[in-house]
C-alpha cells in the first residue's frame, strides 16, 4: 500500500468552480483507495476551513507540504498549471525525490463517467 498525495488546483473564481475541483480530487482520491492506496487528500482536509478557522492560506499549504514530505507518491491532477500551491508542492516532491505521477484529462473523465452512471443506477433503485 501506497500513501498518495493528491495534488491540483483547488481555489478558483467562482465558488463553482471551486466546488468541481473539491469533487475531482475526491473522485481520484475514491479511485485510489479502490486501488489499495492510502490517499491525503488536501481538497477534503481543509474543505470550506477558512470558514470555520480564519487561518491564512500560507498554514494551510505550510501543512499541505507537510504532508507532502511523508507521502510516497504525489499525484498530480489535470489543469494544475495555475494552481500556486500545486506548483510548490509538485517542487518540494522533485527536491524530495518523490515519484510525481501526472493524471490524464482522461482518466478524470472515465472516473467521472463512472460515477454519473453509478448516481442514475443509484437514483432508478430507490425510485422502485
């Protein structure tokens, strides 16, 4: 068993868009545990914290690459290029020496494919 670190782009600008980024994090964050993997997923840890806890956004990567550091893999999701905060995680993993897998736009699709189906199969069985 692997300990992943799930990495990508989690602020955006809208809250919409935030909230999709929250869920595909969490959908490979799924996928790798169905895989056997143990998985710290930053989108998930710190979920709406701000909101709760006015801390800065400098101690919640502070703790991000924290984590990064005790991870075994970083795995590093699709359109991440904009993301400040992935970009100082994916150069803490290169310095550590960690192996950085990049995730495929399509693997991401497939996932969420997956999951829409699994919903509309889910929604027809309660409606019996």
């Amino acid at each position: 068993m692997k300990l992943i670190y799930v990495a990508g782009k989690y602020r955006d600008t809208t809250e919409a868009d935030e909230l999709l980024n929250i869920h595909r994090a969490a959908l490979y964050a799924a996928y790798q545990w169905h895989e056997g993997n143990s998985v710290i997923c930053p989108h998930l840890n710190t979920l709406k914290c701000w909101e709760l806890n006015p801390a800065t956004h400098d101690t919640y990567i502070a703790g991000d690459l924290k984590q990064v550091e005790v991870a075994d893999e970083i795995h590093i999701l699709p359109d991440w290029e904009t993301s400040k905060g992935t970009k100082l995680e994916r150069d803490l993993a290169m310095k550590l020496g960690k192996p950085i897998i990049y995730v495929s736009s399509l693997l991401m699709r497939m996932l969420q494919q997956g999951w829409e189906r699994k919903r509309i199969e889910e929604r027809k069985a309660n409606a019996r």
